[in-house]
C-alpha cells in the first residue's frame, strides 16, 4: 500500500490510527482529512493538526463544512444546538444509549464521501476510518456493519473505487489505547470531551469511555 488517506478528527481512536498506518501498514505517503462541522468547539482540529505533523503526513487538509451545523438545527444534536446541552452518560438511560442526543444526523456517511471523493481524485484506494465498538453506548454509522455496506456502494466506481479500512470497528477503546501506547502517540495532544472547556469534563459519554480505556491500561490520562 504506496498511499492512504486517513480521517483524523484528534480524538483518541483516529490519533491511534493515524500512527497505526504510519507504523504498522507502513504505508509510505499518509494523507490527512479533518472537519469543521458546525460543532461548538473545535478543540480537536488543533490536537488533529499537532498529531497530523508529529506523524510527517503528507498532507492534511481540515474541510470547512460548518453549513451542517445551520441545516441540522433542528435535529436537536447536543454537539451542534447551543440551546442543546450536551449530557452526562450517567444521565442516559438505555433506550437513549443506543442513540444518544450527541448523534449527528447522517455525519459519518457525509464526512466518508467527501474523504472518498479526496481520495479518488488523489488516486488513493485505501482509506482509513477510526470507528470503534463502544462500550457505553452506540452509533448505527460507527457499526462494522455500516462500513461494509458503505463499501459495497463505493464498490461500483468503474474506475477509481475506494476501499473503506476500520480496522479497529470491533476493539473497546481499551484496546486500540492499548495499541497507541505501542506505536508511542502522545496522547496528551488529544482531545475527546464533548463540552470543549479548558479541561476534560470527566462525566459526558466520550469523558467517561476514555477514563474507562485509560484505567483498563492501568495508565493515567494526561489530561485528567
């Protein structure tokens, strides 16, 4: 594999994985896509930015799409909504869990298909997408099962398909952080809190799944 594209958002999964294709694929020529969505905070892009030059991509473009967050509005999306605020995963029952209101309608297959357009017309086959098998609650457009099928479409390109790679769809958080330690990424420039503060806030889903990952690596978090 000459070259790959992956999407890097700065969380902790697509870091991992961006040093994953680096290291263990050693792919020769990484690219790099990140997104401004319309979400309240943008801490991520910055980790996204120090982890794209630590890893010597190749190149990394953030994409501004923000206009979704205007035409999701009203989807009541705690990542996008001010009047929104986003919730404690202890505040989520299970029916909620399945779908939490930090769901954003349809982003996954949206950001795919930008990043495989990107990726065709660079003419890259492969691209990498950090998806992993949460353990408090879930996101349809996160499943294995969602990657296949998405491939499938992709799959009737006539000249240029691009294959979606989600090697870490079926792993906890745990064991991908348990990877990253391997492969050496730093995970003090990360960012996965929802609420976007100067600190982690230690008690929405994300903050609570990245304790869990860290405690079960018997390491501490640096941004705790």
């Amino acid at each position: 594999m000459k070259k790959a594209l992956v999407l890097l958002s700065g969380g902790v999964d697509s870091s991992t994985l961006l040093f994953y294709v680096k290291q263990r694929i050693n792919v020769a020529s990484v690219y790099a896509l990140s997104f401004l969505y319309g979400q309240k905070h943008a801490r991520e892009l910055d980790a996204a930015r120090w982890q794209a030059v630590k890893a010597g991509v190749k190149d990394h473009r953030v994409v501004d799409i923000s206009f979704l967050g205007e035409l999701l509005a009203g989807a009541g999306c705690a990542l996008l909504d001010p009047d929104v605020d986003v919730p404690d995963l202890s505040e989520l029952d299970r029916d909620a869990r399945s779908q939490p209101p930090t769901y954003v309608p349809n982003r996954n297959m949206i950001l795919l298909s930008i990043a495989a357009a990107f990726s065709e017309t660079l003419d890259i086959s492969d691209m990498f997408y950090g998806a992993q098998a949460q353990d408090e609650y879930g996101y349809w457009d996160c499943s294995d099962r969602f990657v296949k099928r998405l491939n499938n479409a992709l799959a009737l390109n006539r000249k240029k398909p691009v294959l979606i790679h989600a090697p870490f769809a079926s792993m906890t958080k745990a064991k991908v952080l348990g990877i990253g330690f391997d492969l050496g990424v730093d995970y003090a420039h990360t960012w996965s809190c929802y609420r976007g503060a100067d600190k982690p806030c230690g008690t929405c889903p994300t903050c609570v799944e990245r304790a869990k990952a860290f405690r079960e690596n018997d390491t501490p978090d640096p941004l705790s």
